[in-house]
C-alpha cells in the first residue's frame, strides 16, 4: 500500500538568471511541476511549490564581464524577468527567490560550516588553468578552443554546444581565455571536495533497491554513475563572485555554484516559512519531489543527497525525481549562445492572452521518456484543430444552445437516458485514467485523458442533436443540456492543472467557484436554476501569418548563426599564373534544365555558349528547381576534357559557391553580358 504523507514540498530547478527563461526550461520543468502542484491542490493536500533564480556561477560573470556590468546588474535584471514571466504563464510559486538574498547566503555557509565542522570534506590541491596577464584561474567556461570532436572553433571549456559533448577545459586544442585571449598556463590551487565515494553504498541501496519506481531516465542514468564508481567532487571554486567560503584560509574563493545552488531549495523554504521550515525538510512525513531535466539528474539523485546525508540532522531525500529529457526547436538544440529557443517573455509579448495554449503545446509535446520537437506549425494546428475545433466548440455550442433554450439558466434533468449515463460512465473512467497519471507524473497522458472529456461532450452532442429534439421533447433537450453542462463543468475541473486561465474562465461562466479534485465526475457540479454567463470564445484561431512571423524569426537567427561561425576553408597550394591562365571561363545561357533521373543530386544544362550548344551535367540538384535556372547566365569552365556521368558526356563545370550552411550558389554576371564572354 502507497504511503500517505501530509505534505508535499515540490522544487524546481533553479534557472540561471544570465538570460530569460525559454520553451525547453518551461516543458522539461516548470509546467510539469505546476500541474502537480496544482493537481495537489485541487486534492485538498498540503503542497508547497518552491522555486528561485540561480544567481551565481560563470556563466553570470562572463554576461556581465561582456557588457561592462557587475553580476549583481544582470541577476537584477534577469530575474525580475524570469518571476515577471513565470508569474504571468501562471506558474503558481509559493515562493519565487533568489541565491541572491541574505537568507540564501546564510544557509549556504551554515551547510557548508556543518561539514566542514564534521570533517566530511577533504581538501586536495590540483593544478588548474591559469591566465597570467588576467590574474586569476580560469572556470571552465572562462576556456573555450578547438573541440576534439566536431572541431567546432569555439567550444567552451565544459561543454561544445556544437556537438553537446561534455568537456574539461584540459581537453579542449589551442584553448584561450576568454577574458583576455592570452593561452592559459596550469598552475596550483587548493580546494575543498565533498567525498562522494564515502557514500556510495548508501546511495546505491537509497536508489538502486529503494526507488525503482523511478523513470527510466533517471534510475539508468543514476546506475551508470554508481557503477562506475563515485569519485571525490570539488565545492569550492577561485572566483570572486558567489557565496565566500566562510574559512579564513580560503579567501578568494566562492561555493562551487552546484554546491550552493540545491541548498537554494532551503533557503528559498526558509523565506516563507521562517518559523516552520524544518518540517518541510526534516519531518518523514513531507513528500519531497524534485521537478527537473536530464542535465541535473546526478545533481539532483547522487550529490544533493550526499550533502544532505552528509550534513544530518533528520535531512529528508526526494521521494521522486521526474526529471525530463530535452526539447528541441524545429529540429535543432535549442541553445541560449545562438539564441535559438522561444524565450517565454517574448511569447507572451507576441501571443497576448495565449498562455494556456502554449502551456497546452508544451504538455502536449513534453519530452518525458526521450527529447521531443516543438515545431510553430505544430503549435498552430493543435490551437485551431484541438482547442478551438474540439474543447473551445463543445463548451460554446452547450452554452449557445442554454441561452437559446433556456435563457442561460441551468434546465431541470429529467430521467437519464442509456446515452447520457454512457457518458458519464465515461467520464468516471476518465478521471480515473487522469488521477493516475498525473499521480506517476505521465502528463502527456493526463492531458489526453482531460481532452478526451471533451471529445466525449462533442460525440454526446452530436448523438443527441439537441436543436433537433427542440421541435418536438424540450423536457428531453433539458436533461441533453444539463448534462452537456455537468461536462463542461468537468472540463474547467480537469483542466485546471494543464490550462488554468481557460479554467478560472470556465467556472466563472458556470458560476462554479472554488474548484476541487472531487467535484470531477460528480454529475451534479452545476445546479439546476443556476445562471449561465453569456458565451464566450475561450479560443480563437492562430494565423498563418502569425506563425509565419515566428518562422522567419528563426530562420534570420540561423543565417546568423551561420555567418558568425562561417570557417573558410584553407586555401589552396600556390599556382603560378601560367597553370591559372589555362583556365577558360565562360558566360552562357540556360536554355534547358532537367534532373537526371536516378540521381539525386545531378542536374543536366543545355547552356548557349556563344558558340554552339553544350550540355554540362552539375551536382546542385539539391540547391534548385530547374525551373529556377532557365534563362539565367552562368559561368561555366569550359576548357575541361568532356566526362561521362550516368551515361552522359558534361562538357564543362558550372562554377558555384558555397554558403556557411553547405547550400550554393551558382555564379552569374551582375549585369547581362553577350554569351561566350570570357571571365578575365
């Protein structure tokens, strides 16, 4: 039997407040933790939902370093824009805090202190990347050089977001540092390191053989860890932006932000219960779940344990760590560098009025088991086929008709017909599919389980034909639209975690007041005699034109993307003059041009060259129609021997060009030029 807690302390990741927060942050954390939360609330249970900026770490000091202000001015400002938005897509916070705050701060040292006190650190000194003309040792992200993979040029010293290797500064060729371009030199440095060997076995046996409950994701990426054997991690770092090492000896150096940032998590429950937090944290009968995605599971299941293991005191461990996998955009990694994402703030400033249908999108799409694609015509159809065409049609169709029928007040149900009882059969098994969801954290599931209520009304209405039963039986159009309207109701209930704006919206129209867990499927939420507000369009159709905008937003962020990091290629051996001189290139004109069949990247010119006619065969079959290229001027070579290709003699090569993205371009005049001419 499932153990019964009291109450639920629910976490999410703390986002790092050097820029806003977009779509991935939001699918893989930020919504899946607001619907349980919610969900609990609607239950009746004692839920706490925590979260807060994470205000330290590199990342920071390099914006800050970049645009000539202190850290504290970008967390400033980055943070008032992650609550300002979070806040507005209704993520409903507790408590929204910072690493920040004098609270933060005092928590962090005390932890550390703890350990420290019980000599469950041990110190190590270790040699580090060092740059001499800035005077200061260099974190990871302050190196970036060749990556020895994908050999992107610019890869940092921990990760390339090219290839999403994982890196040491050490491995990376011809590393830099970023603050000054100068090439590092190693040098000494002393630091404190948490021994996560020391807790290996109780790890193993907390995780391994007490929480197989755990998805898939999670459980296997802890056991490859485990496995593998845990190794001493560093907590201190040379830094001067961050929470001090309270240690005389260590002046000069910060909590390592992994550290610093999970013990947010109490601090952040400190500031909105300052008298009662303990029993949050420390009280087996809390329920701790930690809201995350792939990036921080061993953080989150092998490190912050061992802190709280290490530290005492009755600390409890999550219960469930339903971390996500990632979300992609239009097929591509989202990546704050390239500002490839959706940021949540322009969103909201594009789409005003629409964030349940992003929050709809999101569940929709959640990458839970494996990473998901969010795509702009994605996110338009199911606007306008399943919000507008299924939920926002039922729901207006059942009001419309009480208006019409009843004067927007809720009609007297007379004896139930096999159809209506089928339908809340229906219903019942719905919400017992849903509740189980949501409990095991299957949200996509859920919100399937919460539309198919409304596929339901829209099949009962459908069946029933209420405006046709009008012209004979109103009694039996009374009990049709009271119990479209008990439907409804389940509607604004079931919702509620998924789509709350849409939700409160509903219930207000129904006069519902408070909403609760148990009114679902109750068949009686709304009473006969009660009033039902005047209908209106809970959604309304998204245009291609809006989504075309968006498209073409990211498609001016690729080619910049590409431009910035466009890479010449090497130039060739030197040739003298003489060998050049023998190559005759020419201008003619496109009088035909077809694919050669069987090939996928060959296309057959017949070119006038001023002479005569010749046929060149050219591999940009992949790069244009043909259509687009008759009647066109190219410059071709065309001194080259004839070559057979899939049975064909060229004779000659079209010259083109090749962009940062591997597309070309064909080479033409800028002005016409009589065919024939030559390319001096």
């Amino acid at each position: 039997m499932e153990r019964q807690y009291k109450r639920t302390l629910v976490t999410t990741a703390l986002p790092y407040a050097n820029g806003p927060v977009h779509i991935g942050h939001l699918a893989g954390v930020y919504v899946p933790a607001d619907i349980y939360a919610r969900y609990l609330r609607l239950q009746g249970r004692d839920v706490t939902l925590v979260g807060g900026s994470d205000e330290h770490g590199v990342p920071i000091t390099i914006k800050a370093r970049n645009e000539g202000v202190t850290p504290q001015d970008i967390v400033d400002r980055y943070h008032k824009i992650i609550k300002d938005s979070f806040e507005e897509l209704g993520i409903s916070f507790d408590v929204y805090s910072r690493t920040t705050s004098d609270i933060h701060r005092a928590t962090a040292s005390e932890f550390f202190t703890r350990l420290h006190d019980k000599d469950q650190f041990v110190e190590k000194t270790s040699m580090q990347l060092y740059d001499e003309k800035a005077g200061q040792f260099l974190a990871d992200r302050y190196v970036t050089g060749e990556c020895p993979h994908c050999h992107n040029p610019r890869a940092y010293g921990d990760q390339c977001e090219a290839c999403g290797t994982s890196l040491n500064a050490t491995d990376l060729v011809n590393p830099r540092s970023a603050i000054t371009g100068e090439i590092p030199v190693m040098r000494e440095t002393h630091h404190w390191f948490l021994p996560l060997d020391r807790w290996e076995s109780k790890l193993r046996e907390w995780i391994l053989e007490g929480h197989k409950e755990w998805k898939t994701n999670v459980y296997g990426q802890c056991k490859s860890w485990l496995d593998l054997g845990l190794q001493p991690r560093a907590v201190t770092r040379d830094l001067d932006w961050g929470v001090p090492v309270p240690l005389k000896e260590a002046e000069g150096k910060v909590l390592y932000v992994w550290f610093d940032a999970p013990i947010g998590y109490i601090s952040n429950t400190k500031e909105i219960y300052p008298d009662s937090w303990e029993k949050w944290w420390k009280d087996p009968d809390t329920r701790i779940i930690n809201f995350i995605g792939k990036d921080n599971i061993v953080f989150h299941c092998i490190v912050f344990p061992a802190m709280l293991m290490a530290y005492g005191d009755n600390y409890q461990l999550p219960d469930n760590v339903p971390a996500n996998e990632f979300l992609n955009l239009e097929g591509d990694k989202i990546s704050t560098s390239r500002n490839w994402a959706v940021w949540l703030h322009e969103y909201l400033r594009d789409f005003p009025g629409k964030q349940d249908v992003l929050r709809y999108v999101l569940t929709a799409n959640a990458p839970e088991t494996k990473d998901n694609d969010f795509t702009w015509r994605d996110f338009q159809t199911r606007n306008n086929s399943e919000l507008v065409a299924i939920l926002g049609n039922f729901v207006n169709r059942v009001i419309v008709l009480t208006h019409k029928y009843f004067d927007g007040v809720v009609p007297v149900a007379g004896e139930l017909a096999d159809i209506d009882r089928s339908l809340f059969d229906e219903v019942d098994s719905i919400k017992e599919s849903l509740t189980q969801n949501i409990e095991t954290f299957h949200f996509r599931e859920a919100l399937k389980d919460a539309m198919n209520i409304a596929r339901a009304g829209n099949k009962y209405l459908q069946e029933t034909e209420p405006w046709k039963v009008a012209k004979t039986d109103m009694s039996r159009v009374a009990t049709i639209l009271n119990t479209a309207l008990q439907i409804c109701a389940d509607i604004a209930v079931a919702f509620e975690p998924f789509m709350p704006f849409m939700s409160r919206r509903l219930a207000d129209t129904l006069h519902m007041g408070k909403l609760t867990w148990a009114e679902l499927a109750s068949r009686d939420i709304v009473k006969a005699g009660d009033s039902v507000d005047t209908p209106e369009l809970l959604f309304d159709k998204i245009d291609d034109e809006a989504i075309d905008a968006q498209i073409d937003r990211l498609a001016r962020i690729k080619r910049e993307n590409e431009l910035k990091n466009f890479k010449p290629a090497e130039v060739q051996p030197a040739t003298d003059f003489e060998t050049f001189s023998r190559i005759d290139v020419r201008v003619g004109t496109v009088i035909s041009c077809e694919k050669v069949k069987k090939s996928k990247k060959l296309l057959r010119f017949l070119i006038d060259d001023g002479i005569g006619q010749r046929t060149i065969l050219s591999g940009i079959a992949e790069h244009y129609q043909p259509e687009e290229l008759i009647g066109r001027q190219v410059c071709f070579i065309a001194n080259f021997p004839p070559r057979q290709m899939m049975g064909i003699d060229s004779e000659g090569m079209i010259l083109s060009a090749m962009n940062a993205d591997g597309s070309l371009s064909v080479i033409t005049p800028s002005t016409k030029v009589v065919n024939g001419a030559q390319v001096k």
